[in-house]
C-alpha cells in the first residue's frame, strides 16, 4: 500500500511539474502585434536651400512610436529616396529610439549631394519621398510609415572624382600586361566609393589607379564583409572562394589629392 500511495503521489507531482513547466513556457512566448504601425509627420514639404541660410533648420520629422506588441528596443531609421523609385535606393539616417530628427538646410543640401553628385549648376525642384523604418532585429519584418513628400532646389556641393579605379589580378582578368586587365569600377556617389558586381576568381587581386602602377592600393586578407584597410603599395590581397560579389572600394586622400590608404568591402 505505502508503495501504491508513493508511486501515486510521485506521479502526480511529476505532472504537476511538467503542467507547470508548459505555464511557464506559455508564459514566455511572444507574440508579434500584427497591426504594429507609424505614422510620419513632417514640419513641411517644400525647403529653400541657399549657401547663405545653411545653419537655419529646414525641416524636422517625427513619428509615433511602434507597439510590436512586446517590450522590444526599437530602432528607428529615416529614408530618403529620389521621388517614383519606390525607395529602391535609400539615404539613410540611423536615430536610435528617438521619435524625431531635424535637419539645417546645409544637411540636406548634404543629402542631396549624396543622392546625385551631379546637381545641377543652376538649382532646380528636386522632390525626394520620406519614409521612417522601425525594426527590432533580422527575425521581424520591419514598419515602415507612409511616405512624405520633400521638394527642395539643391545646390550642387560635391564633386566625383575623376580618377579611374580598378580591380587587377588572377582574381578578375589577370595581372595587366600589353594589355590592361583593370576591371574598373564606376563612381557611387551614394556611397562615396567605386562600387561594381562581379565575378571573381580564387586568387590574388589588387586596386590601381588610372590603370597606372604608379598608385595602387594593396593590404592584408582578412574579413572581407566586414571592410579591410588597404595601404598605397600594399601587398597582395586574396579571394579564397570563387563567386559573384559586390565590392566597394573606398580611396581616402591628403590635401593635396595624393591617396593616402582606403578600404575594400566585399559581399555575396
């Protein structure tokens, strides 16, 4: 009898234990709001942009804050996206958890400049679409507000570089010899750096200037997703995985215009 009771009690207490496991398990689940949502608001949509009220606030955004129905540490980042392109390339502005940010008309002329370095030498109407992006991490789909509209006359600020860059080596068309190999690489003014997609072999590569050894950018393999620093005269840098990739070449210069070092970041 003692024995019955005592394996009883002990089952009994084993289910208890699991019920309450699953509680707790219950407990700790979360669940998305999928009506999570926000709204963007802004002080105007047209801005007058001259070299002379370039410290004067031209516009200031804000946006409600986004419920995702748990208590998530939301990042918000504003967008900004040449009108009709349905935001496919964006100027962004990473703000933290802040629910507003406003910008002087010498930072959006700035903006302007980073969307098209190639503005006009006579201002002209450029409207732009405004859009704030909320996220908590890779595994929730981002809000997105409605978009704004921002029209302003720009003047150009910026001007691309006229030096030619290119990729050479075993790693694209081989080492130059009679023949340039350089797979050179257009100016994104954007980013403010040499950008193309292409295929790359397994194999040594470096960056040259104006397909001139005279100034050629080199370093040492490492992450390459992850950006690493090239040096003027550096060695040879490396592709171990043959494949299509994405690389950005940044060049840094003195004064003077004389390169100085730069960075390459490649991606799949």
């Amino acid at each position: 009898m003692k024995t019955w009771i005592t394996r009883t009690f002990a089952g009994a207490f084993a289910l208890a234990t699991v019920a309450l496991a699953s509680c707790e398990k219950d407990e700790d689940k979360v669940v998305i709001n999928s009506n999570a949502a926000t709204a963007l608001t802004a002080s105007t949509t047209t801005a007058n942009i001259t070299t002379s009220n370039s410290s004067s606030q031209a516009v200031t955004y804000n946006w409600s804050k986004v419920d995702f129905g748990y208590n998530a540490a939301v990042v918000y980042t504003l967008q900004f996206a040449k009108r009709g392109t349905d935001f496919a390339s964006t100027q962004d502005f990473n703000v933290g958890s802040s629910l507003s940010k406003s910008f002087t008309n010498k930072e959006l002329n700035d903006l302007y400049n980073a969307i098209d370095c190639s503005l006009p030498a006579t201002p002209a109407a450029f409207p732009l679409e405004v859009r704030v992006k909320a996220t908590v991490g890779d595994a929730v789909t981002p809000v997105y507000s409605a978009a704004q509209s921002l029209v302003a006359s720009p003047y150009p600020d910026f001007v691309a570089p006229t030096d030619r860059w290119g990729l050479v080596g075993p790693a694209g068309d081989g080492w130059p010899g009679a023949t340039a190999t350089d797979r050179n690489m257009p100016y994104d003014c954007r980013v403010r750096g040499y950008v193309a997609r292409m295929t790359l072999n397994a194999g040594p590569f470096k960056f040259r200037r104006n397909q001139d050894w005279g100034t050629n950018l080199g370093g040492t393999t490492g992450d390459y997703t992850k950006g690493v620093t090239l040096t003027p005269g550096g060695s040879d840098l490396t592709i171990t995985t043959p494949g299509t990739y994405t690389v950005k070449l940044e060049v840094t210069t003195d004064a003077a215009g004389a390169t100085t070092g730069g960075k390459v970041t490649i991606t799949p």
